[in-house]
C-alpha cells in the first residue's frame, strides 16, 4: 500500500479510537460519575473532525444515546457526509 494512502488511514483510525474512548468514557460516567459527563456537542464537534464512525460504534455497541434522536442526527449526518468525501476522493485520485 502506497505511504499517502496508509499515514491518513492510519490518522483516520487513530481518531476514530480516539472519539470510541470519548463516547466510552460518557457512558461509564452517566452511570457512574454523572458530573464528569461529556456535552453533547462535543461528540458533534468530534462526528464533523473525522471521527463519526468511532462515536457511532460506541453509541450503538453500548447502548448509549441511542433514544437521543438529535444526538445521533448530529453523528450521522456528518458521518455519512465524510463517506460520500472519502469515496469520492478516491475515485478521483488513488483509482
């Protein structure tokens, strides 16, 4: 695999790890520590820097924030448009 393709990826699952940690550590302190919570805005600030997919799999993997329809409106819509980037990006330029 080609160096300009495998430094972002390896960025771009770092973060994702990163923002799982993040949605991770929040529901450990809603049911632990519900003063050391996480905002809610911060998992959308985290979603529109690149790392919805990780926020996603700890909000769904963990049952957390699931019944939050704007929280996860929030996620999601960055998510898919950073999908529709990375797939086009790479029909431009790596294919």
């Amino acid at each position: 695999m080609d160096l300009k393709i495998l430094i972002p990826l390896a960025a771009y699952v770092l973060w994702n790890i990163i923002t799982f940690c993040v949605a991770a550590y929040d529901k450990r302190a809603a049911t632990h520590n519900p003063k050391k919570r996480i905002r809610e805005r911060t998992f959308c600030i985290h979603a529109i820097l690149g790392g919805g997919l990780g926020i996603l799999f700890a909000f769904y993997g963990l049952r957390h924030k699931t019944k939050h329809p704007g929280v996860l409106a929030s996620v999601w819509i960055p998510f898919i448009i950073e999908l529709v980037a990375v797939i086009a990006l790479y029909f431009l330029f790596v294919r």
